[in-house]
C-alpha cells in the first residue's frame, strides 16, 4: 500500500509536504515494537474508512492519525516533535497537542470521557490496529522487544485500573491479551470501527483458542484463561 498510499496522502493534506513525509517517515526506521511507519500508515488508512462513513473534519483527523504516535514516552524519540509537525503543517499546535494527549488506553476499565468525533475516530482507528492477526503480530513483536515471556502458567492478567497500574502490570505477551485486546472492541466509539472490529475480536480468539489447545493438550485449560466470556463481539 505504502508509496501508493503516501502519495493519496499528500493531495489530501496539501500543507504536507514529500520532503516532511520522508523526515517523519526517518524517525520510525529501526521500530521493532510494533510502533513502526507501517503502523502509522494503516492507522491513518483505518481513520481515512471511518471519517467517510462517520464524518467529520478529515482535516483535522489525517493529521492527528499520522501524529498520533510521535511523543509516545515508552517509544524512542521522533525525528519530529509534535511542535514541528503542528507549525510544518500550519496547524493549531494547543489543538493537536491536546488531540494526541487523549490518545492511548487505561486498561480494562479505563474511559475516554467525552471527545470529539475526530478524536474518536482516530482513537478507534489506533485501537483497530491492536487486534485482528495485525493485533496478535504486534503484541507478540512488544513483547519480544521487551524481553517479555510469550506466556508463562504461572502468570496473572491484572485487571489495571488506574494508568499507573496499567503501565506496571503484564506478566506475559499472553496475559496482555486477557488485560487489554480482548477488551479493546467495548471500547471502540464509532458505529463503523465497531463494525471493522468484529472480526478482528474473532481473530483474538481464534488465536488464543489453538495457543491454549497447543499448550495444554489434555490437560485442563485454567478457568482465568477461559475465553467464553470474551466470545460475544467484545463481551
Ligand atoms: P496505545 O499506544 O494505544 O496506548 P499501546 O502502546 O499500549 O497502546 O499498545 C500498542 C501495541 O503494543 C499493541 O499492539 C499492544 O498489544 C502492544 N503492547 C503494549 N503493551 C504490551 C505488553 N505489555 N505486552 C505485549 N504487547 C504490548
Ligand atoms: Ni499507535
């Protein structure tokens, strides 16, 4: 999709220029968390489907869609800052800063509170990314960049409720699932990112179903690790 999709880009926001793209394009290289250029890419393309069935000002949901990522404090730093992106693009800096703070998840529990359409929009384009066979690739790639076990039995799914506890908890690639992206579909705002998750939720639990088969066998799959209660489109 790339090349073809970055040039669609720029004519939509023509205050972007290719010289722009490249830089920002630059600061993503060498991202193996998952975080990387084609994640941007395709939450722009996710944000671009729901804006034109939902609305909403695309000019202010591009922009936040190809930002949204840029200070990320567990990610490296960018090769832009959201200061640079704002005045390169001639847009209201408080507004887009205010946007890409709103960005991210609290966990199970966590609530946005009320945001407005393109905020949403690209919150659910973000979220859409983390589930599906793209999700489960991501996750695993997270936790391989940080060291993080696969899955081990002995592990626990903390159900966060606060940020910090978010942000502390996971034992395992395998428990974030049960922590965050079988809860991720409840939390999608728009009709038509709801619509895009279902099968995404599917595919979470599809995956998880043979992984428990795999690594269980005969024997009994631990009650906490069921998945019926997830089995609904997102509980
Ligand atoms: P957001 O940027 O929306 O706050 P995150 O950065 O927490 O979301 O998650 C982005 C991606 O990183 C997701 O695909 C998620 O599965 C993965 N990820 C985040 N934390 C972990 C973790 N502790 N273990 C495995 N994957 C993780
Ligand atoms: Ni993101």
């Amino acid at each position: 999709m790339d090349s073809n999709f970055e040039q669609r880009l720029l004519r939509a926001l023509p205050s972007l220029s290719p010289e722009f793209l490249k830089k920002l394009r630059s600061g993503f290289e060498g991202d193996c968390t998952g975080h990387d250029w084609h994640h941007v890419l395709r939450v722009v393309r996710n944000a671009w489907k729901i804006q034109q069935s939902e609305g909403g000002d695309l000019l202010r949901v591009l922009p936040l869609a190809l930002a949204h990522d840029l200070e990320d404090h567990k990610l490296e730093e960018k090769s832009v800052s959201l200061s640079e992106f704002s005045q390169e693009l001639n847009y209201d800096r408080d507004l887009l800063e205010r946007d890409v703070s709103k960005m991210g998840f609290c966990g199970a529990h966590g609530s946005d509170g009320d945001l407005d359409l393109e905020v949403q929009i690209v919150l659910d384009a973000d979220r859409l990314d983390a589930i599906g066979a793209i999700g489960v690739s991501r996750c695993l790639a997270f936790g391989g960049a940080r060291s993080q076990l696969i899955f081990h039995p002995e592990g626990e799914a903390l159900e966060a409720k606060s940020r910090e506890e978010y942000l502390k908890s996971c034992s395992s690639s395998i428990h974030h699932f049960y922590e965050k992206l079988l809860h991720i579909t409840k939390h999608i705002h728009t009709k038509t990112g709801k619509l895009m998750a279902e099968a995404r939720h599917r595919r979470l639990i599809e995956f998880l179903e043979g992984f428990l088969e795999e690594w269980y066998g005969e024997d009994e799959i631990p009650e906490e690790l069921n998945l019926k209660r997830f089995s609904g489109d997102g509980e």
